[in-house]
C-alpha cells in the first residue's frame, strides 16, 4: 500500500510496511505539474502485460517494483505496488523517470480529490 500526500507543489507517494522490500523503494517524490491524470482501475494491476525489472510478482497476490509494461509507443517504465486491485488508483505522469504509476491506496476517491481529478 501507498500513502499520499502533498509537500509544496511536490506529491509524496510513500511506500508502507513490507512493500518497501517488495517494490526496493520507500517513495516517490512528483511534481503536480508533471501528473497528467488520474483514475481508479481495479483492472489495471490484473492486466500488467509487459516484464518485471526489479521487484515482486506473485499470481494472484502482490505486484510490487519496477515493471515495463507494453502500450501503443512500446514499453514505459511503471511503478506498480498492489496486493488489493479494488484499491487501485493508476497515475499518468510526463517528464518522469516512470510514465505511469499503479498503486493501492487506502482510499482511492481521497487520492484523486488531492490530485485534483476525481470525477
């Protein structure tokens, strides 16, 4: 799971609890500016086509890393960490190492509200 919250103009995604070893990362600092959108997709953590390049895969429990997922423009770089896929919020991002981040969150409609594009 991943906790969200503001600093400044700055977003921190802050990895909890043991997916820190899963994913090999405790957090992500983004810029507002630099997040396209956002949504809540329990599909999007049960469709990951692509490969795993750091970090944890289990069937049907935890995906947790660094994965390069397949799009229409080829593989972009994804930070995935989910165990609950009904928790999902997916976000796009531009001018990041990551394209697009998929994680779980305790309450996905408060993330949105903080990133401005619940719907």
């Amino acid at each position: 799971m991943v906790s969200v919250t503001q600093q400044g103009d700055d977003i921190l995604f802050t990895v909890q609890g043991l997916h820190k070893v899963w994913a090999f990362k405790s957090s992500l600092t983004i810029p507002r500016a630099h997040i396209a959108g956002a949504r809540q997709d329990a599909a999007a953590a049960s469709e990951l086509s692509g490969f795993r390049a750091l970090g944890t895969s289990v069937p049907w429990g935890i995906k947790a890393g660094t994965f390069y997922l397949h799009s229409q423009t080829g593989l972009k770089p994804t930070f995935v960490d989910v165990v609950h896929p009904e928790q999902t919020v997916v976000i796009d991002l531009h001018d990041e190492d990551y394209q697009q981040l998929i994680i779980e969150v305790a309450d996905p409609a408060a993330v949105l509200a903080l990133l401005r594009v619940l719907k």
